[in-house]
C-alpha cells in the first residue's frame, strides 16, 4: 500500500548489511524513506562488514542460473535460498534476485535476468492482489514478453485473513518447500514429495 505512493521509498532488505547500506542512503536522501521488516528476520545473525551505502531502487543477484528467474523479498528471499540450494541437486539452475527495493524498482536487473532465463517466479511475503508480484509481473509482461517460454508465477499469501493459530499458519505461509516444488513444476519435472526444510522460525509473537 505505501509503495502505491509517489515519491516515498519504500524498501525490504533482507539482511542486515543491507539495512545499513540502507538507512545510510535514506538519510542522505531528501525523500521519505519507510523501512519492512519482517518479525522472521530477528532470528539471522550476519556479521556486518561494508558500511557502504547501498542505492535505492537497487537489487541483488543472490544466485546466478539459466533456467529461472526468482525475485523474492525479505524473509522469502530465506527461503528461495534453501530451495535454490535444493533446486540444483535436481539440474534445476536460479537466477536469484534479492529485491531490496520496493520503490524505486530495479526494472534492469529483472528484465536482463527474465531475458535470459525465459521463466519467472515472483515470490513475496503478502497477498498476490495489487502486491509487488503482480507489479512485476506486469513490468515483465509489457517488457520482455517476447521472452517468455511459461506464463509467470506468483507465490504469495493465500486470499484471506492472516491466521493466528499455530496449525493454520503452518498451511498458510508458503515456503522453501512451496517454490521448490513450483520451479520443478514449471520446468516439467516430477515433483519430490519427502520435501524437508532447513529453516526454523523461531517467532512466538507478540502479533
């Protein structure tokens, strides 16, 4: 809903180098900068080593590969991680696109990647209606269609209230498991059914 609005930069890094980069450039700026973080992330520790700014409207190739293209933000970025890890077990190679910014929106590095792989999975941590997976899956329709060989995907939120019960959200939140089996699934592959994840979350509340 913020990044609907111009001229506010709106930003959800993953790590927390990248928070830093990012405060030091929103503090520079003139413009309004509102920083997301997801409750998941306070589980990560990252040694802090660069104290460069990092560029609004700048993104980061996490994983570099030919068959597809995965933008995914935040604490989704966590678990396109450990699906990409799991992915290349199976012949499967991502280009991984950390987005960072919401708004401005590194368009270049989504169209030169989509462009090269021909495939594209949006994966964010809110709904898919009006969200910034619709947004780029519009950018990359109206600009590299010709480059498309599968229609794009998202893998958002399901369309309704946000639980609070501990075995709803376990069917609610998608996860690494979740993109694994959709890159497997858009690349014509048998999809593996023993799927078993890495990550913990940690997070008890409060909401």
């Amino acid at each position: 809903m913020l990044a609907h609005i111009p001229g506010l930069n709106v930003v959800m890094p993953t790590f927390a180098s990248d928070i830093r980069g990012i405060i030091i450039s929103a503090l520079r700026g003139k413009d309004p900068t509102v920083i997301l973080e997801h409750r998941s992330l306070y589980e990560i520790d990252q040694k802090i080593i660069s104290k460069k700014p990092i560029a609004l409207g700048q993104s980061k190739v996490l994983k570099r590969g030919v068959d597809i293209t995965i933008v995914s933000t935040s604490f989704m970025t966590i678990e396109a991680l450990e699906a990409v890890k799991k992915l290349k077990k199976e012949g499967i190679s991502v280009d991984l696109i950390d987005l960072i910014s919401i708004r401005p929106l590194d368009e270049k590095t989504i169209l030169r990647s989509v462009k090269k792989t021909g495939r594209l999975i949006c994966v964010d941590t809110s709904w898919e209606l009006c969200g910034v997976a619709s947004e780029i899956i519009a950018l990359v329709t109206e600009k590299a269609f010709v480059y498309l060989k599968s229609s794009p995907k998202r893998i958002t939120l399901p369309d309704c209230p946000s639980p609070v019960s501990n075995s709803l959200e376990k069917v609610f939140y998608p996860t690494s498991e979740t993109i694994f089996k959709a890159c497997q699934a858009m690349m014509g592959k048998t999809i593996i059914s023993d799927y078993n994840s890495d990550i913990v979350d940690n997070f008890k509340g409060p909401y």
